[in-house]
C-alpha cells in the first residue's frame, strides 16, 4: 500500500515537475521578450528621429560648405572627429558604425551619418537624448510591474499544471492499479478498456493492448494447466504400480542379498520420481507455496542413499557440515529436489574429489570439483549454468527447475567459481549471501 501511494505521488510529482519547469521557463521568455521590446521600441523611435532630421537636413538650402541647424535642441551636426564630445569620440573610434553609444555622467547618444553632398562634406548627426529616455529611468517600477504579472502568470500555470498532471495521472494511475490486480486466470474479470475513461482514447490503446496480452497470457496458461493435470493423472498411476510391485518383490524369500538391494534402491527412486513429479505439478499449477521449515540432514541423507552408485562411479565423495537441527524454509519434496538436482548436475559435470554440503545462516552450501580440460590450469563449471548449456554437455535443465523452486518459497540461487578451482551453488533467503565454502 505504501509503494503504491509513494507511485502515485511520484508519477505526479514529475508531471507536475514538468509541467512546472515549462511554465517557470515560458514565464523567463516573456519578461525577456517583453525587456526586449520596450527597449527596441524606444531605440527605433530614437532612429526614426534621426533618419527624418538627416533626410530634412539633405533637402535643406544652406550656404556651401556648411550644414544647416538641426531643428530639434537636443541634435547637433558634428563634421570632424575633432567636433565629436570626448566620450562619444572614443566609441566611435572603437565602432565607426555604432548608431547608439552611453556617455558618461548619465549622456546618452543615438548617431547617425550625414553623406557628402556636391555643397557639403561628410559628417554625424548626433543626438543627446538623456532627458528624453523613458524605459532606463523607470526600470525598477518595470521591473517591479512585470514581476507582478509573471507572478501571476506563473501562479495560474502551475495551478494549471497540478491540473493537467492529476487529469494525465489519473488514468495511467488507473491502469497501473488495474494491471497489479489483474489475474490471468479469471476470464470472467471486466477487460482493462472498460475500466479506462473513453476521452483518454491513448491510454485505451494501451489497455486493449494489455487484454490482448492478458488473453494471450490466459491460453497458454490454460493450456498448462490442462498439461499438468494430464501429466498428473499420466504419471501417478504407473509410479504407484512400480511401488507397489517393488514391494511385492521384496516379499520373494528366493531373492539374493544384491538383487534385494537394487530392488530398494529401484523402490527409493521411484519414490523420488513422486515427490518430483508432485513437486514439479505444485510449481505448474502456482499453488501457495508452504513455508513450513524442515530438517535438511534427513532430506540430504536420503538423496545420497539415492545417488550413492552414480557417485562412485564419478569418484566424488560427499562431506556434510550439517547441523543435526538444521531447517530450511520449504517442504521436504521441494528440499529433495533441490538437492538431488544440484548433486546430479555435480555427478554430470563436475571433476573427481569431494562435494561439500554445508548448511550455514539459513543457507545450503554445495562446493564441487570443477572439471580440468586437458589438465592445464582452465576448468569447466561443475553445475550446469541455468541459463546456457555447459560446456561438457550440460543441459542446465535442473538448475533452471531449482532456480524455479527457490524463487516460489522467497528463495535465491546463486552460481560462482571460486578461486580454488571448485564451483559453489548456494541457496539462500534474498539479499543474504553467506560467505562461499572453500
């Protein structure tokens, strides 16, 4: 409950995040636009000034050689730089093309040039236009006006935003909640798109998506489910009637010492053969997975009964650092199978020595031998990755069951050489990871 009320703010927090950065930059772009505008309106009046007193000037009848007086007060003609105000000289000097150039003590000069004539030389109609600047002197009033729209502005945008980002929220917040109760197996469940308002016409698409999905999910489910009762039916039957002729058989007094004891064994692994398939149906069908603890000596002693001619056929010879009252958090038909698994797949791929059980911080330690190639120093994993084939033939097939078992009970597999040239399988709780067996 709680990831999913920290979602829901998350989801809308970055909406709002958004759109909030959109409206606080769109608000940085108008007071720029505007401080731009207002400033270019003044310098083009400015110009126009100037352009129609040049223009005035050029049409004017004067005496040769001279240039008539402008009309306005505050414009003068100047022909050499020499005539030029000293602070307005040095900014031509600098850029003979300016048309606008701050003097000191506050002056202010908009400049523009006077053509030679057949009667006149060249020269520069200059105006001091300090007393006429209207933007500069109220600056802190604009600033303090402006400051007071863009408030608002920003105000009704984030309103707005918080708006927008619950109306974009809400129905992806809806599919999302739609989606974590979805259950592929009830086909009587209302389909998502129902369930989506119809103005939001890009999340429907995305909801019927999903029932196609989910509709896809649910045959492919059905038909495992009607696997697995197939297989279940299919192989109960046939063990129970090995069973039960194994024990018939063990009643046969004509029976020698060694032919007894393949019987058992035969009778012990058709035993196992149903707790596997009674494991492997449970993991099938989903069914709820049991959380009763049992004793891991016991389960382990029964694999190696099980194993023990495989095992001295390969050369491996088993040690136990199993605490008498050691318990695992899973049935005893899953622990068996786990075990039996990561011991076959030892007795398949791994090198000749000694595989190490331990049972430490709630933990199953398997350490193997790991297989030399053509005794140099480069060695082949002992287990079977559970994702690719090993390179000695392995199928991975029975880690990848393990992999299955252990995630079904809150379980976590973890596979790693180590630096002794063994392979160590542990089985842990998640995020524990005990210290590898040497």
């Amino acid at each position: 409950m709680i990831a999913r009320v920290q979602g829901r703010r998350s989801v809308r927090a970055r909406l709002f995040t958004t759109f909030a950065m959109f409206a606080i930059g769109g608000a940085a772009l108008f007071g720029l636009a505007a401080t731009i505008f207002v400033y270019t309106v003044e310098d083009r009046m400015f110009a126009t000034w100037l352009d129609d007193e040049a223009a005035h000037l050029v049409r004017s009848a004067a005496p040769a050689g001279a240039w008539p007086v402008p009309r306005a007060d505050f414009m003068s003609v100047r022909v050499t730089p020499a005539d030029l105000p000293d602070d307005l000289r040095a900014a031509l000097v600098a850029d003979p093309l300016r048309r606008e150039a701050a003097g000191t003590d506050a002056r202010h000069y908009h400049i523009t040039r006077l053509p030679a004539t057949d009667t006149r030389p060249a020269g520069w109609l200059v105006a001091e236009v300090s007393r006429y600047l209207a933007v500069r002197p109220m600056r802190l009033d604009l600033l303090a006006t402006w400051g007071k729209v863009v408030a608002v502005i920003l105000v009704a945008a984030l309103a707005s935003a918080w708006m927008v980002a619950r109306r974009i929220s809400r129905p992806l917040l809806a599919v999302s909640d739609a989606v974590r109760s979805l259950d592929p197996l009830d086909g009587a469940a209302a389909p998502l798109s129902d369930r989506v308002p119809h103005a939001d016409r890009e999340i429907a698409v995305v909801a019927r998506a999903i029932d196609e999905l989910s509709t896809r999910l649910r045959t492919v489910l059905a038909r495992e489910q009607a696997f697995t009762r197939d297989v279940s039916h299919e192989l109960r039957t046939p063990l129970a009637v090995l069973r039960t002729t194994m024990q018939q058989t063990q009643d046969d007094a004509t029976l020698t010492p060694r032919t007894r004891r393949l019987v058992t064994l035969a009778e012990q692994s058709a035993e196992d053969m149903q707790r596997s398939v009674e494991s492997l149906l449970a993991l099938a069908r989903g069914a709820p997975a049991s959380t009763a603890p049992t004793r891991v000596l016991p389960v382990i002693e029964q694999v190696i009964v099980s194993l023990a001619a495989p095992l001295d056929r390969v050369g491996l010879t088993v040690v136990l650092d199993v605490p008498h009252e050691a318990t695992l958090p899973l049935p005893a038909s899953d622990l068996h199978l786990i075990v039996s698994n990561l011991i076959s797949n030892a007795i398949a791929h791994g090198g000749r020595g000694t595989t190490q059980l331990v049972v430490r911080d709630d933990a199953l330690i398997v350490s193997n031998p790991m297989r030399a190639v053509d005794a140099g120093d480069e060695f082949v994993s002992s287990i079977a990755s559970a994702d690719q084939p090993s390179d000695r033939g392995g199928s991975g097939l029975g880690l990848m069951i393990v992999r299955r078992i252990c995630a079904r009970h809150g379980l976590t597999l973890s596979t790693a050489p180590n630096k002794t040239g063994r392979f160590v399988a542990t089985v842990a709780a998640i995020g524990e990871a005990p210290p590898a067996t040497h």
